[in-house]
C-alpha cells in the first residue's frame, strides 16, 4: 500500500486527513496479562469480582483449550483447569486501563477519541501531523510499538472514515497494519468484513444471521426503512454508516496535560527550608493559572536532581484537589522531614496534575457541623503525605465465603460523611484475627478447663454453636463449625473447629 504523508490528496485538490482505528482484541484479558506477565503462556481468564462464583468475562487460548469457556463460573472453570489464573477485571481497572492507552496514544496526536461503549477501541485522527512523521504506516507502527512497550496488542487500521477504519480494524488479523491508499479502497475492502466484528448485540447478529447477512457489505445494503422498524435507531445507525450514508461525529477526549517547571541551582541545596521556597516559587504562578480556569491540583510530583547522581522523586495526593500553596508546601515539608538526602538538589522540578476544581457550595444557612470535610480531607492528606499512600485503609467487602476472604484494604481517599441508621438493638461487632490464631486442642469431655483465650481470661464456661461453613469443593475443601464461647471473665470469643484438619481456631472476639 503506499505510503502518502498524514494529510493526503484524494479526489483532486481536496485533502483528506488521515484517520487510524485501533481495536486492543479482548481489552480486559490484556489487563489481566499487563498486570501480571508472567501469567503469558498459561491458562488465565477475566473474572468480575474475586470470588467462585464469578462469571468468566474473557478466556486466553489456553484456558478455552482446557474447556473453559465465556460466562462460566470461576468456581466451575477451576474444576476443569487447576492451574487456571484469574484476574479481577472490574469497572475501576477498565477505566484506569482506558487512561491509561488513552494518555500513550495522546502522545502520537492530541485528538483520540474512544470508544464509550466498547472498550479498547480507539481513532486517532492524523490532523495536523503530517511533517512529524514519515507517512501513516510509520506513524502506525510508532503507536503500536508505545503500546507493545506496555505490554498491549492492537490490530490498526489507518484510512479516512470512522466506521470504515473501525471495520477494518475489526477484521484484521493481529500484525502488520493497514494502511489505506484512498477512501475508495478503504470502503472496497470492508466490504467483506464479518458482520460478526461488528460491535451489534448477540440478539441481532443472530437475527442478521437467519436473514443470509454475513458481511459487512451485506449489511450496508439493506433497505434502511426495514432496519428501523425492525431492530431500532442503534443499528439504524450503524447501518447507515456502514452505507456511507453518515459520518460518524469526531469527539476528541480532553487531554490532561501536566504542568511543569524546573529550576537549575547555582549552589546545591540540601536544607528543607530552601528546597520549600524553591518548590514554592516554581508551584506559585501555575497554581494560580489553575485557579483563574477553575481547575486545582490533584498530584503534586517533586523531582530532585541530586549533586552526586540520583534523583529523589516525591508524589503527593493532597485530601481533595486544591490550589492551597500553603497546605501543599506543609505537605512536602512533613514527607521530607523524614527523609536524609545523600547530597544536595541542583535541580528541581514540580509538576502539577491538573482536574476540575472541587464546588463547594456556600454554607451561610446550612446547618454548621462540628467538623467540616475539607478539614478531614487536610487531615487524610496530611497522614498520607507523611506515612505513605498506604497509611490510611478501610475494610471492602469482597464475595467470599470465608470471613478472613470476605474483606479487602483499600486506600481511603475522602472520609464519607456519616448516615447512622436508627437501631432498635446494638449491632453485633466481631473482632476478626487475621490469621486465625490456632487454639490448644478442646477437652474430651464438654468445655470443662479449656483455655480457649490464655490463662488471663479464664476458661470456657458456655459454647453455642455448631454453626457450619463449607466450601472451596473447586480448590483446598474447607469444613468448618462455628461456635461462640464465653468466658469466665465475659468476653465472647469467635471459634471455629476445622473438621479437615481437626483443629480449633479463634477467628476473633465479639465486643
């Protein structure tokens, strides 16, 4: 195909841009393989939620060559492959892998627009690039290979209209891309393309299917009056771009560009105080420019170019986005308070990650709390700033049948407000040991001197229980009865009794 530049004639004087599709084939299971690669070459498969009875979203060639197979139950797809892999591939990781493609596409041109409804499907328009690069199949395989770098795979198409690339993206085999010569040649070979490539629902398809449509070409000559009464305005308008009856509308995503100063020192710094005002005068003019476009800061990123090589990098995540100088400087003094440089700074660099600012709405005649939440926020800003991202946690909870499974630690970002619920009893609150803590075997003979909680608490004088829990059939089987044991001195503690291995276990105590 030849290669041309970006912009192009075509059709005499007139230029036409160049647009390229690309199509990140089973985005999710990417994901899965981008987070750990050393799964690469063994069965892996895309899960919902952690848990066995989440469904299977995405299999690899070695899971489906071990029968495992789309919409089955993790718990299932365990049974048929033992060494089966799972990722957890929820609404949060697909979004970050979004921004993430997103942001490395974004270097190759300012204006990418993905796909809403179909994860990693991405155009990426040509305008303006033209003397950047040596022709569309450079800047092709320039995008491919930022994105190979990360562990992703695309199939690419570079052409002029939106369906039409996508089309071709769709169905191609993983490789080469292609680049089109002229949008006559774009819209010839679509025509062949599997209507089955096409992003249409499995209800469609089939209907499509019963009807002898196979093909994209197929598709765009339907009559379109017949295609509205039949299956609706969604695939109406597909079908009419399919048709070359409508251009699909380009809708750039915004690009968030950081913004960033650097100062080179005449004489190293290694004093707190001198790295501050440094970092403040830099951080000063770009805050306010935040400001005046009701923006703030998100990420405040400080690079230190150390005097005998090195660099020391400090990110700070303040509560809530601010343009508070002040508060991020006492930020970065409480993180470099702890810290001992080998040498001192000859440069310095501050960055800023830019997002909308917070609104925060006039309280003169609302109610006044007793602690307002952009101080709670300062507060969580300030305990992250100075014991790391992972200081501050809360307890998820996960779909898990063990109680030591069922939760999981998150960051705490923001401190919701609080919604008590009235309560006609106390709730029952547990104390839960992680692990459990294995117990001295439970005498023959009833309860009788049984030291469940050490020689300070006194011996069991009540057990209520057996309450059963059974489970992991898909993996290490798991029997276990549950029992709550009062002491002589009160407390209640949370006992189980292994039935596999015949072992008591305290999993907590009841407050």
């Amino acid at each position: 195909m030849e290669q041309g530049r970006l912009g192009e004639a075509a059709n005499g004087n007139a230029r036409r841009e160049r647009l390229a599709c690309l199509d990140l084939v089973a985005f999710a299971l990417q994901l899965v393989h981008v987070d750990r690669p050393d799964w690469r070459g063994r069965p892996a498969v895309a899960v919902e939620h952690d848990g066995p009875q989440s469904p299977v979203t995405h299999a690899n060639d070695a899971a489906r060559a071990a029968g495992v197979a789309v919409g089955m139950r993790y718990g299932v797809a365990l049974g048929l492959c033992a060494e089966l892999a799972a990722g957890v591939v929820d609404g949060p990781r697909v979004a970050a892998g979004v921004a993430t493609v997103l942001a490395v596409l974004q270097r190759f041109s300012p204006l990418v627009q993905p796909k809403e409804d179909e994860p990693g499907v991405f155009w990426v328009h040509g305008r303006g690039l033209g003397g950047l690069y040596g022709g569309p199949k450079a800047w092709a395989d320039a995008m491919l290979g930022a994105l190979g770098a990360l562990g992703f795979a695309a199939r690419l198409a570079v052409g002029f209209d939106g369906f039409s690339t996508y089309a071709a993206a769709k169905g191609l085999a993983k490789g080469e891309p292609l680049v089109f010569r002229s949008p006559e040649e774009e819209r010839v070979c679509i025509q062949g393309v599997p209507i089955a490539a096409l992003h249409l629902p499995p209800p469609v398809r089939d209907r499509l299917h019963r009807l002898g449509i196979a093909s994209a070409g197929e598709f765009a000559k339907l009559p379109a009056g017949g295609v509205l009464e039949r299956f609706g305005s969604e695939v109406f308008d597909l079908q009419r771009l399919a048709a070359g009856a409508r251009r699909a509308e380009f809708c750039a995503a915004k690009e968030e560009l950081p913004l960033a100063a650097e100062v080179h020192l005449d004489e190293p710094e290694a004093r707190l105080e001198g790295l501050l005002h440094h970092v403040g005068e830099l951080a000063a003019p770009m805050l306010a420019g935040l400001a005046r476009s009701a923006q703030a800061a998100r990420v405040l990123l400080v690079e230190l170019q150390l005097e005998r090589g090195g660099v020391r990098t400090e990110r700070l995540v303040p509560g809530e986005p601010t343009c508070d100088l002040v508060w991020l400087l006492r930020l970065l003094a409480m993180r470099l308070e702890a810290v001992v440089l080998p040498a001192g700074a000859e440069r310095i660099r501050v960055e800023l990650e830019p997002t909308a600012a917070p609104a925060h709405q006039g309280a003169l005649f609302l109610q006044h709390h007793a602690r307002h939440p952009a101080a709670l926020a300062k507060v969580l800003g300030a305990l992250t700033a100075a014991l790391g991202p992972d200081a501050v946690v809360r307890a998820a909870s996960t779909s898990a049948h063990l109680p030591e499974r069922s939760y999981r630690w998150e960051r705490l970002v923001d401190l919701p407000r609080a919604r008590p619920r009235p309560e006609t009893l106390p709730p029952l609150v547990r104390l839960q040991l992680d692990p459990p803590l294995e117990l001295p075997p439970r005498p023959r003979h009833g309860t009788d001197g049984w030291l469940a909680g050490g020689l300070g608490r006194g011996a069991v004088v009540r057990l209520v229980g057996p309450y059963l829990l059974s489970g992991g059939w898909w993996g290490r089987e798991v029997r276990r009865e549950y029992h709550l044991a009062e002491l002589q001195t009160g407390e209640v503690l949370w006992l189980y009794y292994d039935a596999e291995r015949r072992t008591w276990h305290c999993q907590g105590r009841v407050t």
